[in-house]
C-alpha cells in the first residue's frame, strides 16, 4: 500500500520540496498531503517587495496552474496544521481535518520578531512578510505621513523603500550601531547610510526603543532609551525573524535553546520520521535566513525518502541585493573573522563606493568580501571564494577600478567546470554547458532548461556571460539581429541609412533586408528614416511603416477609440487656449484629464472624428502633441522664479524654448524631459531622460532618469551651464542617443548597457572624444529645420484624410464602441454593459 | 462560391489595411504592394475585444503573411486566421481577389 507523506507549509521552501518531489524516482511510493495555512499557495517571498510596484499575487505564485491536481496532491488550503500526534502519526488541523502521515516534513517558515516594547500592537503597527501585510500597508499608508522602519538590516531597508514609495517621509531606527550589521561592517555601513539618506530616508542608529504612545501630530510616537522621540504614523517592525517551531515543540520534538527545529544532516529531526526544511529549522545551531540554503534542505530530505544518501552540510550566505537602488553584497567572511585575515580596502568619497577584500594569510585565497555602491565584481569575487581560485598577485586589483581597458576580473572560462553558477538551484558550470551543448543558445532557453538565474535572479550576468563565451568558443555569433528580416543591429542600420543615403524601407529591405518586414522592424526603421530625412510621416512610402498611432497621429485606446493630445509647450496655456481645449472636449463629448506631462489629453474619439476634432484645435492655435510617436514627449516645468520666490531662473520660459526645439525628433523611444527653477526640483527634472534644474551658477544638466516600471533616477552630467551650452549639450546627447541605441532602448538602459558608461557619454558629449559632435549638431539642425506639425500637413491633404473612417464603403461607426457615463464623463463600456447595451438597442 | 464586392483596388492602402463593412460584418483587408497580393480576415481582435485588426502593421514571420494587433501585438496568418501565439485561438479568415478593379471576398 502506498505510505503517506504529509507536509505542513506551503511556502517558498514546502512547495519547493513538492516541485522537486514530483520530479523525483519516488514519487510514486507516498500519497502527498499539504497544509497551507495562508490563503494562498506558494507564492515569491524574495520578490514580494515587486507588489508595490504593480505585481499581483498571481504574478508572484511559484505554483503552475493545475499543479496540486496534476500530481494528485491534496492541498489544504487556508487552513493550518494545529498539532502533531506522533503516537498516533496524526496531524489535527485547525478546521478540524485529521490525517495520518507515515513521513512528515516541517516548512513552517518563520515569523517576523516584534521587540515586546509597550505598544507594540497599537494602530498600524505592522510587519513584512506576506501579500496580507503588504495589503495592510497599502491601507495604512492612505491616511499617514511619516513611516518609521523598526531595524536596519536587509529586509527593514527593503521595506524602507516600500515605505518611501508609498509617498511616506521615512526613518530608518536601527538599534545596533550601522545599517545591516550582520551582512557588512563598519565602512561599508557608513557608505550604505550615507547613500539612504542622499535618498530622502533618514536613518537613527544606536536607537533603543523603549515605548510607542499616542502621537500628538501623527497617530504614533515612538519613544527612545536615549530620551528622544519620534512622531510617526506608521510603525513597521522588521528586527529579525523566528522560526516557527510551535507545532514541533508541542508535539516533543527537539528545540533548540533559542528557537529552531533542530535537523541532522540529513535533515531529520528528533524524530526520523519527522523532517524540518527552510527558515524552521535549525542546523548546527544555525537557522538560514535566505531561500537558497532551504531550498537545498529539500533536495537533501527528497533525495534521501528516494533511498538515495544526501547530506546538508551548512550553506553559504553571500547575498547581493539592491536596496533602494544601491548595490549591496557580502560574501563568505565578511567581517574577517578568519584568523590572521589580511584585509584590502578600497574607497571612494566622490562616487561613494566602498570595497573590501578578506583574504587568507597567505594571499592566495578570498576568503570574504564587502561591496557597497557598486556590485558589479560579486559574480566574479563570489566564484574566487567558493572555488577556492588562485587569487592574483595583487588582490586588491580586483577591486580596483579599471583604468584603461583591461579586461574585468575573472572570464567565465577561468571557471572551473564544477564552479557553482546559480545557488538558489545549485546549477554548476558544466551543467550550463551542457545545456548550451544542447542547444539552448538563448539566454531564455537556458533558464527554462535548467533552471538558473530563475531563482533570486543574481546570476543572470554571469550566466549570460557564460553562455556569450561559450557560444563565442562554438563559433556561433551571439544574435543581436533586429529580426528575421534584418541581419543587423538597430545602430547597423542607421549607419546604412546614413552612408547608403536610403531614404525608404523598400529600399533598405531590398539593398540589405529579406521578406517583407514585421512590426519591429517597419517602425524601428521608419523612425530611422525620420532621424535622419524627416519626412512627412504619412507620405505613401512610409505609411505602411508606422504603428496605428502614427498612422493616425493618436494613441489608440483598449476599445479602439483615440486619444487627442494637442502641444502645450512647458505646461504654460492661457484661458482662451484652455477654453477652446474645453469647447472641443465638449462638443466631441470627449473625456478629458490632465496628465502627469502637464497637458490635457481627450479621450473617446472615434477614428473618423480626428481630422474634425484637429481641424479645430488646429484653428484655435493648437498643434500636435506628439503622444503617439516615440518622440519628445513633454517639457514639464515648474513656475520658476517669475512668479516662485525660490525661483532663480526662469524655468518655465526654457522649457517652452526647449519642447519647441526637439519637438517632432524621432527617436528609439519616447523622451521626457523636465526643467526645474531651482534646486527645490518641483518639476521632478531627476526623473526625467533629459532633466535642467536652475542653480545661482548657472544651469545644471542631468541625464537618463526616467519614471516607469523601473524609475531611475538621473545622473548629473553638467554643471554651471550657460543656456548656449546647455542646448548644445543636448543636441549632442539627443542625436548621440538616436544614432547608437537600440529599438525601444530609453536613455537609462542605453547608458547602462554603454561600455564605460556616464563617463564614456561625457567624453563623447562633452569633450567631442569621438570628433563627433560637429555632425551631431547639424543633423539636429536639420530636423529642427524640417518641423512641421503633421495634424495640420495632414488636415490640408484630402487624400491623406480618406483613411481617417472606420469603413472603407460605409460611414457607419463600429458599433462596438459604447461609452457609458461616470463622474460626468464619458467612459468605455465594460463587456457586462456592452452586453445590456445591446440587448437594450435590439429590443 | 459567392463573391462580394468589398471596395475598389484604388481604395486599397498598400502594404497596410483597411476596413470595410460587408454583410454585416468588420472584414480587415490587407494589401501586400510588392507581390500584389490580398487578404481578408475578420476585423475584430478576440484578445482586446475590439475591432481594431485593419489597423494593425503586416508583414511576414517565418514565411507566413501575418498581422500584428495594434493592441496587445499577437499575430494572426492572413491566409488562415491562426493565432501564432495561441494555438487554441483562430479568428474568421477569407478568400479574397481583385477582380476588374474591386476587391472581392467569398467565404
Ligand atoms: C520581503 C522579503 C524579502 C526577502 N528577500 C530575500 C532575498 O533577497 N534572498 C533570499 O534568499 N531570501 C529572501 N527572503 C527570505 C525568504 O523569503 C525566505 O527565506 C523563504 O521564504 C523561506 O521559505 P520557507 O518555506 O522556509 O518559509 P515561508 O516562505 O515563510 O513559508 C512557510 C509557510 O508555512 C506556513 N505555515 C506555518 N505554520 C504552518 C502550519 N502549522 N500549518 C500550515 N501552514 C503553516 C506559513 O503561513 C507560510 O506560508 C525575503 C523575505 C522577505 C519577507
Ligand atoms: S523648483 Fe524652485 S523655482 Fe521651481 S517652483 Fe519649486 S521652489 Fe519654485
């Protein structure tokens, strides 16, 4: 008869276990049975933090759809496993299920430690460590101010930064004397703070909270040993996690003194037929915080139910994270408590980069390693470390930075086979190889193929320079091909664009393409042409080229309708600008909004009514706001100092100077920029591709941020500028960028994928190291030259505005748009409605 | 086979699509200038649930002819009406020609 196997915990580490255990040679011997007390399954704790930024539940489960009832496993949801009758092999659950086990596994996971200081359970006080706590915040965040994080280790920050983008003012209060004390030391700690607060977070070290009371401005007040107090609304407790050992320690298994479920290498507990994995359990007196060395007890308990012999034999604890945008890592012994460690440092104040080398007594081997501010070697000093590699003469050349071009660090083919690539999934060297061998020659094939890089995801860099090298050593070229249709990069093409003087796709496609094109490569190409000769867009040869946005100089909406976007340059409009917007919106029944690019956008228009609609915005003075291309979008301003009393410089008269400039560029991908009238930075200018913020010297340039999915903030290219110099530093990054990105590359992706990166950008830009910026500029000249508002070229061709109806042999609408009114406006349909709608309209 | 009228050639937009109503319903019609050829398929996107597809860019994916939704950007075969990202999704697909200066379709 076929035995049971029970496990209690549906986490990152439990459903790790039945993701392996199906795949294994004994699946067949046990029934499986889990409990899984969250209302959930499995989902990705390491990437929770990724559901403020728009990730839903769903996007975070580990679970496959289909996954318990494919492999026949019993899934008890939502309800936890209550006590163990190991007597009996039994285990009760809390909603009264009673189930007999003949082997148990134990991955209860941990909960988060919140210090018993008086108050501790007051009003929004809260933790971080499920999808319903992060719900919590959300809620809590709504009607609060200020944040306070209670510990200043990997996860407080993580949560610091969840705090900060909720809008909060956010403190950091962390008992021990330095951020993330466990992980870095001294140094590091000092650099890593000093890099939180530039972010707008504020840190309090050697802080004892003694007692939280009744806020007098905020909900909270926190309370220190040291007398001092903190008013803030929301409390977030993140001082350290504790196993959770309850069930275990009920039932009589061995605890240990501070907590933990103690295993044997084998992963058994007291009892053999009970075994504890993850965050649980306790091993050699240690309890690992991280998913990689639970995911590798499982293995260990899957690998020995099989019959087979395996062991757990402790697991490393480098980390490499990035917390709020600052590269963090640690490797091995970080804090050299290696006898007769020597140590290397390496610091830098300008940029804020900390460094430190442990190495063994005789210089050979890396022991630990300390990175703040710039990760960029743990690939490569992790691998010195866990494979025990020859250190060179020199080791502090290996954090030393880079002067001249030689080669970074450690090549992937300096690796020896058994070098351990991926530690989440243990994937070695040879493994990638082989996969590679195997012909999975993409970076995604390699993943789905053996699993690297899917886990934390930190070594995606090496296992992407691994398989380059490899591909490189079977003489393959690595694809870098726009498509099937082009053999050759975006920046190829320009370049043949430039020097083949070709000025159609069918040209190009016949000169140097094949087939007859796809929807990456007409666009990418159509907007090379437009860099480059800056025809009107809709001209026959071009046409077939654009996206349906620029085919119709809008942006299509979810039901096929049209949003209208006019031009107002710098966000400036006068009344009468605003009450002729208003009649159109009006007498088109448009719904209109203002956007975060300081315009108003109107939506709802059907396809047939644009020229209508343009000819009349065109009448009143309007012209095209370029939405729909990828193309300078907005020139956001703040007032400046016409009427701001911080003001220092007009920052809203440059803004308009400069949107009328670039207007109409077309460009690899859309380009915000912003203008700021003093360091106050009200127009968010750090945000933005191209960001100008006035200062009593002059104007200062930044460049490459941008908001989004993945905000970056921008870096500071040029300081004290003169408006000539200002704007001609523009032209040159603006043409530079157009000439050499990829397709759909904004500027921050572009710069960070440059070899030599910001520096290397300045040299071109600024110092003309390329002797290129005399071209730059004159073909930035030219297509200011040739602007012209394409709404108006379009409104004057009657042929052109044959396209403009949604039939080609009827001026019937399409009848599936449908709007239905909400707060006064417009709105499209939703399908119930559209539904009834219909019904309605036939009866 | 019955045959409708659609629209005139001269109405066509090369390498590009249009829309046209024919009993009843939203027929996208795509025109390929370089090999003179048509397509017809049903004008509506099943995954954006609107009548968008004529207005979608076209071209050819591993030898097939294909459009791209100028909504969520999957592609359907002109000549069959087969989604190439979702085996189990197939939208109406035509038979078109241009006979003396009209486009025709017949299904
Ligand atoms: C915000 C955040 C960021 C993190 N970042 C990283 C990172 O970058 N790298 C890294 O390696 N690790 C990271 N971690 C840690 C990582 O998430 C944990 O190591 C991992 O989740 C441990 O897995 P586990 O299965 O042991 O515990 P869990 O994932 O907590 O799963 C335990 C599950 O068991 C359930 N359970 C407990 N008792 C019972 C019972 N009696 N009956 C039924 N169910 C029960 C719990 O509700 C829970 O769902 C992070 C954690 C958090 C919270
Ligand atoms: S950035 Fe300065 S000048 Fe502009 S509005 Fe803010 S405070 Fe005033």
């Amino acid at each position: 008869m076929k035995q049971t196997l029970v496990v209690i915990g549906n986490g990152m580490v439990g459903q790790n276990f039945l993701a392996g255990w199906v795949a294994s040679p004994a699946v067949s011997a046990y029934n499986i049975i889990t409990f899984c007390e969250e209302p959930r399954p499995a989902y990705d704790r390491v990437h929770l933090s990724e559901f403020f930024a728009g990730k839903t539940a769903e996007d975070l489960s580990l679970v496959e759809a289909g996954f318990f009832e494919n492999h026949g496993i019993t899934l008890h949801l939502g309800d936890r496993a209550a006590t163990i009758d190991r007597e009996a092999k039994t285990v009760i659950s809390a909603k009264g299920v009673t189930v007999h086990y003949d082997k148990l596994v134990l991955a209860t996971g941990s909960y988060p430690f919140v210090p018993p200081v008086p108050g501790h359970e007051r009003k929004n006080c809260l933790v971080y460590r499920t999808i319903e706590d992060l719900e919590a915040m959300t809620a809590a965040a709504l009607t609060s101010k200020i944040g306070v994080v209670v510990g200043g280790g990997l996860l407080g920050l993580e949560a610091a930064k969840a705090l900060k983008d909720l809008g909060l003012e956010t403190h950091v209060v962390e008992f021990a004397p330095r951020l993330m004390a466990v992980q870095i030391d001294e140094g590091g700690g000092a650099v890593l703070r000093r890099k939180i607060e530039a972010l707008g977070v504020t840190v309090h070290t050697n802080k004892n909270t003694t007692q939280i009371v009744d806020g007098d401005n905020c909900v909270n007040k926190m309370c220190f040993a040291d007398g001092e107090e903190l008013e803030t609304d929301v409390v977030l407790f993140s001082a350290g996690i504790r196993p959770r050992d309850d069930i275990a320690r009920s039932c009589g298994l061995e605890i240990g003194q501070r907590g933990g479920i103690v295993i044997n290498n084998q992963c058994q507990t007291s009892d053999p037929d009970i075994y504890a994995i993850g965050e649980c359990a306790l091993w050699n007196g240690m309890i690992f915080g991280l998913v990689a060395p639970g995911y590798a007890m499982a293995r260990t308990v899957i690998a020995g139910l099989a019959g087979g012999e395996a062991s757990f034999t402790g697991a490393d604890m480098s980390t490499k994270l990035k917390l709020m945008g600052v590269d963090v890592a640690s490797i091995g012994d970080a804090h050299a408590r290696t006898q007769g460690a020597l140590v290397y440092h390496y610091q830098n104040g300008a940029s804020e980069v900390y460094k430190r080398l442990v190495v063994c007594p005789d210089n050979k081997r890396l022991l630990g390693a300390v990175l703040v501010g710039d990760a960029n070697e743990y690939g490569t000093l992790l691998q010195y470390c866990q494979n025990g590699i020859e250190l060179p003469e020199n080791p502090d050349s290996l954090i030393l930075p880079r002067l001249s071009g030689e080669p970074a660090g450690l090549g992937p083919d300096a690796l020896p086979a058994t070098a351990q690539i991926c530690s989440c999934y243990e994937v070695s060297k040879a493994t990638v190889c082989s996969a590679i061998e195997a012909g999975c020659t993409t970076l995604n094939a390699l993943k789905a193929a053996t699993k690297a890089g899917t886990g934390c995801g930190g070594c995606v860099p090496l296992l992407k320079s691994v398989l380059n090298c490899e591909l490189a050593k079977h003489g393959y070229e690595v694809n870098t091909d726009l498509c099937e249709h082009f053999a050759y990069t975006r920046q190829d093409l320009y370049n043949l664009v430039r020097i083949g003087e070709i000025k159609s796709f069918a040209e190009l496609l016949g000169k140097h393409g094949k087939g007859h094109g796809c929807e990456i490569c007409k666009p990418a190409v159509a907007s090379i042409l437009a860099s480059h000769w800056n025809d009107y867009i809709l001209k026959q040869e071009h046409l077939g080229l654009q996206d349906t946005n620029d085919t119709f100089l809008a942006n299509m909406q979810k039901d096929g309708t049209y949003s209208v976007v006019p031009r107002i340059a710098g966000g400036e409009i006068s009344p009468d600008m605003l009450i002729a917007l208003g009649r159109v919106g009006k007498k088109y029944q448009l719904y209109t909004k203002i956007t975060g690019g300081q315009r108003i956008d109107l939506f709802g228009a059907r396809l047939e009514q644009l020229p209508a609609i343009w000819k009349e915005l065109i009448d009143a003075g309007f012209e095209t706001g370029h939405a729909y291309g990828k193309s300078l979008r907005t020139v956001k301003s703040c007032v400046g100092s016409t009427w701001c009393r911080y003001g220092v410089d007009d920052s809203v008269g440059l803004a308009i100077e400069l949107e009328n400039r670039y207007k109409g560029l077309r460009s690899p991908h859309k380009i915000k920029f912003a203008v700021s009238g003093c360091t106050r930075e009200c127009a968010e200018a750090q945000g933005k591709d191209v960001g100008v913020i006035a200062t009593e010297n002059g104007w200062s340039l930044y460049v490459c941020g941008n908001g989004g999915m993945k905000p970056r903030h921008a870096d500071l290219f040029a300081t004290g500028l003169d408006k000539a110099t200002l704007i001609q530093y523009i032209d040159r990054f603006l043409m530079f960028y157009v000439r050499t990105a990829d397709r759909l590359q904004r500027t921050s992706v572009w710069m960070e994928n440059m070899e030599g990166g910001l520096d290397y950008l300045k040299s071109v830009v600024i110092t003309d190291k390329l002797g290129l910026c005399g071209e730059l500029e004159q073909q930035m000249a030219r297509v200011i030259d040739t602007y012209q508002c394409e709404w108006k070229t379009t409104i004057e061709n009657e042929d052109k505005l044959k396209r403009f109806r949604h039939f080609i042999n009827s001026d019937q609408p399409d009848d599936n748009v449908v709007f239905v009114e909400e707060r006064g406006q417009i709105r499209p349909a939703n399908e119930d409605e559209r539904k009834h709608f219909k019904i309605l309209e036939v009866a | 086979m019955v045959w409708f009228d659609v629209c005139g050639a001269a109405d066509l937009q090369p390498d590009s699509g249009i829309c046209a109503l024919v009993q009843d319903q939203q027929i996208a019609v795509f025109y390929f200038a370089n090999s003179q050829k048509v397509y017809a398929i049903s004008n509506f996107d099943p995954f954006g649930q609107a009548n968008v597809l004529s207005r979608g860019l076209i071209g050819d994916i591993s030898g097939q002819a294909v459009v791209a939704s100028p909504l969520y950007k999957q592609h359907f075969n002109l000549e069959t009406g087969q989604c190439l990202e979702d085996a189990a999704v197939q939208i109406p697909a035509y038979t078109a020609q241009i006979v003396n200066g009209r486009v025709q379709i017949s299904w």
